[in-house]
DNA sequence: CGCCTTACTGTACGATCGTTCAGTAAGCAT
DNA sequence: ATGCTTACTGAACGATCGTACAGTAAGGCG
C-alpha cells in the first residue's frame, strides 16, 4: 500500500489522558450491558476499549474509582438527555412533563440494557461508599428537574394536595417503578400505558383546578 | 468435660435433604444481606450456614440452583407476609389495602438489607434464565394480589378511570419505586409518607364516588 | 535528528472463584 | 454389635479476578 520503509503503522495511539479515561468510561458501561454484573472486570472493560489490562490502572488508582465515575456518567447523561427533551417542549409545565415522560419511556432510556445497568449499579451501593456519593449527588439533580417542573405545573393549576417534595417523590417512584416492571418483563404493558399513568399521577395532584383544566388536554392517552 | 469413653460428640449431624436445602436457602439469604453481591459465593454461604464448601454441589447442582430457589423463597415470604396482613384485616377492600400497604413499609419488608436482596437478585435477571423463570411466576403472584384487592375497591367504590390490569400495574409500579428510593436514601421520606403516596393513589382510581365516600376515611395520614 | 516524557503494554502474582471427587463418618436397620 | 446407605468433609483443579511493575514506544520538542 505505502512506502516500505519508515512508516510503520504505530502499535497503539497516545491520547490525552482525559479523552482516554472517558473512552474507559464509555467501554465500561458498554460491558456492563452486554455481560451485565460480569462486565465490570478489568479484563472485559479493557478488551471492550481495546486497550491492555494495565492502562485502566494507570488512569484510576483503582478499579471502584473507574466504576464510580461510569456510574456519575451515566447518571448525567440519563438527566441531561430528559431535561433537555422536557425544556424544548411547548412553554407549559403540562407540556413539559410530557415531553419528560416521553424522553424518559422512548429509545433510548427505555431499554432493557440500559435498566440492567442501573440494577447493576444499585447492587452496588450497599457496600461501595463511592457509588453512594455519586448518588447522592445525582439523584438530587434528578428530584430536583422534577420538582422544578411540578413547582411550575403547582403555579399554573393550582395547590397540590401534597408539599412539593413529595409530589416530586411520588412521581420519581413511580417513574422509577414503571421502568423496572418494564425492564423485567416488557410484554407486561406498552410505553405509552406507562406515560399515561405518570399524567394521571400529575393530573391527580390538584385538587379541583386541575380537574377541570385538562378535560381536554388529558384525554388521549395515546401517544 | 463429659465422660472420656464413648460419647464423642459427633463432628457434624446429618439433616434431611429438605431441611438442609431450606438452610442452605436461609443462609444464602443472610450472606447476601450482610456482604451483597460478594455474598453470593459458595464459601461465603457455607460459612454462614456452618457447613463444607462440597455440601452445596451435593444438595444443588450448580450454585446458580440456589440462588434461582433463594429468590423462589424470598419472593414467597414476601408475598405471604403481605397477602396475610392483609387478609387479617377489617373486612372492606380498602382497609385490606391499607394493611397491605402498612405491611409493604414497614419492618421485616422495609429494610434496607432486605432491599439490597431485591436489586441483587434483579442484577442477576438478564443472564439468568432461571432467575427470569422465578421472577415470572412469583411477579404474577403479586400482581394477582395487589389486583384482587383493587377488584375489591372497585366494586365497592365504583369503576376505575383505568382498567383493573393497568390500575395493578401502577399501584405495584409506585410501591417497588418508593421501596427502592427508601433503601437508597432513608433520609429522603418517613414511612407513612409512602403510605400516605399510596393510599392516594388508589383514592384517584375512582372518579367521583370514591372522592365523596372517602373524606373521613383518608384524612389521618399518620399511622 | 536524537532526547524525554509518559501513555501504554503485557507478564506475573496472590487471592478467590465454582466444581469435582475420593474419603469419612453419622445414624438407622438388621 | 455390625453393616449399609449416604449426608458430609475438605483438598485439589483450572479459571478468572484486581493490582503491581518493569519494559516499550509514541510523539512533541529542542
């Protein structure tokens, strides 16, 4: 093909160590779908990155340092992908809660790998400190993205029967539950069946406002 | 100690295969509780249970047996302890549904060990066809409670805004997602609030007839 | 071009994994 | 008591785990 001579293919390409960690990150989370909890050996996360075993410990004192950070990733890009969907929506609360259940029940948060990668993750968590700081962390954003929005939805139908904090639990756990049972056993019931519940969860919130507002807006529960 | 001649005390006493399976069962449990995931080891659960590392391969034929029988186990005393707080109770459908709740959050089920079993035994199901095989049956066993007591409220209180399948699947998807937010982060909610959560939730199935005939009956949140 | 930094490789190590199996002994039956 | 069945033990196997480390070479710089 080229010359003969000097330029030799090189072995293996220097990168800067930022862009190689998150090269690392992103084979990790790649095998934990495909092999799940087995995926997270060093051996499997370096052959997913095509990369020596060695080279992961050179850029994470540890492998749990590694793990945690693909969890703080994952994390991030779960919220910033359903924030992002739910802030290009039309400009009512409504309508950005509904562009946030759609995000969070489609391609490609709702897949039965990605589930598998957050079970993995929580088993986790129990007996890795590093795990429970990053959640800690993230999961306030997420309440935190949905409290916001149901603050908005409180100012525009009315009071809620319950504070905000637990409205914004409440449909967390419901969002959170839906996923898994889905996850477990999709044939259970459709994406859209899940999306019309968490809006009667929020329909539900107000008391009478609320009722009378969204006779219209709620009715078709296909999507 | 005791007389010197005959009666040594025997190195180890045999047990009925049942009797030592259903320990072996217990004991896997226990080790999963106190270690996590790591708990799943053949080493770690002999230990517990007090018996060789070969006593395993000699009552199951591969470690992932016990486990799948494990999870048959938990899922069943889970079950049990629900249907039967539930059944002791008064004798209307929604008292049912509020002891059934009671029991969900509070001690042995709402414990955070105890839910570090659950996600373990979920981290597992995608690349165990016999944990999937376990997780069908024993999940269709609590959908089947949780959707007799709510065929209960309806005739009591009238038709649902959703059918009884789709009504099912909520009130488990809200109760899975409160229980796994409490054991992530007990300090984010108390107990009554997710029965406070639920109870509402089934207070909403209704459209009108349940709202009236209620206003008495839901008020006391506290237990 | 030759030097230097350091990203990177790959073997080695000890620990632990699940499973096998030959041997031991508990405890009922004769 | 003696024998028989089999629950049970525990060493041994090969595989795989996370980490350490000595050596290699990529690629920018003087």
């Amino acid at each position: 093909m080229s010359a003969p001579l000097s330029p030799r293919k090189p072995r293996f390409e220097r990168q800067l160590p930022q862009e190689r960690r998150q090269a690392l990150i992103d084979a990790t989370i790649e095998s934990l779908k495909r092999y799940g909890h087995e995926g997270l050996s060093v051996r499997r996360i370096s052959a997913q990155a095509g990369v020596s075993i060695g080279l992961i410990n050179h850029h994470f004192p540890k492998k749990d340092t590694l793990i945690a950070q693909a969890y703080r990733h994952f994390n991030s890009q779960l919220v910033g992908g359903v924030r992002a969907a739910a802030l290009q929506a039309p400009a009512t609360a409504r309508a950005r809660l509904r562009a946030f259940f759609r995000a969070t029940f489609s391609p490609p948060n709702l897949d039965r790998d990605v589930l598998t990668v957050w079970v993995v993750f929580w088993s986790l968590y129990r007996h890795s400190p590093e795990i429970q700081k990053v959640h800690g962390e993230t999961y306030r954003e997420h309440i935190d993205l949905v409290r916001s929005m149901l603050a908005d939805l409180a100012a525009e139908a009315g009071k809620f029967r319950f504070s905000l904090r637990l409205a914004a639990i409440g449909l967390t756990a419901m969002i959170d539950g839906l996923w898994l049972e889905w996850c477990l056993d999709p044939g259970n019931f459709r994406p859209a069946e899940a999306i019309a519940l968490c809006e009667s969860w929020i329909d539900n919130l107000g008391v009478a406002i609320t009722h009378a507002e969204n006779a219209a807006d709620t009715l078709p529960t296909a999507r």
